[in-house]
C-alpha cells in the first residue's frame, strides 16, 4: 500500500497532465516559453519506461529539477526514477539529511507537477 501509495506520487510529478497551457518565465501561465533542459534527471525520466515519459515532459522536469534540487539531490533523483520506494525511505527515516531531501523532493514534485503540466 505504501509502496503504491509512493509510485502514484512519483508517477504524479512525471505525470503533470493538464490542459495546452504553457508556463510563462514571468511567473503567469499562457502562451510563453516552455522549460526544457537537459541533463540527469531528463535521462533518468526518459529511461525510464512510464508511458508518459516524453522528451517535452522530461526536458520541462530537468528545468525544474535545476531551479530546485542541488547536483547531489539529482543525483539521488536519479536512484528514485529507478526505485521510488527509495522516497518512502526518506520519508520515514530519523535522518536529517534523508528528511531533508524528503522536504526538497516534495516540493520539487509539486513544482513540476504545476509548471510542466502542458508536456
């Protein structure tokens, strides 16, 4: 169950469905540019094997990934693309620097949740 309960978050930061709005680097959503960068996390995306794993969403996650999440913490995203019982871990765990990357993962899910909606 919480395993699942894990995926389905995972699974909803790559996800983001929404409507054929972009995001706006101004802050505002409509027409605009739309985030995409390359590097770890965009390949952790794309090898992933989730159908909705585009080169659009994933680009627009990296983008995201790098206004949020440190190199270690990308790093570590890496493992999470690969196994997302690793953020359960974190989240349970007593370590501060686990809750740490629990509190920036989380955010950093929402985030993109919110600005690559239109990928």
């Amino acid at each position: 169950m919480i395993r699942n309960l894990t995926m389905m978050f995972a699974l909803g930061a790559l996800a983001a469905c929404g409507g054929p709005r972009g995001y706006n680097p101004s802050g505002s959503f409509g027409s605009g540019a739309i985030l995409f960068a390359q590097g770890p996390l965009n390949t952790a995306c794309m090898q992933s094997g989730r159908k909705e794993a585009s080169t659009a969403r994933c680009g627009c996650i990296q983008a995201v990934a790098d206004r949020e999440l440190s190199s270690g913490y990308q790093r570590l995203g890496i493992k999470v693309f690969q196994d997302p019982h690793i953020l359960q871990e974190a989240r349970q765990s007593d370590s501060s620097s686990d809750n740490s990357f629990w509190a920036a993962w989380k955010s950093f899910g929402q985030t993109s949740a919110t600005l690559c909606s239109a990928t």
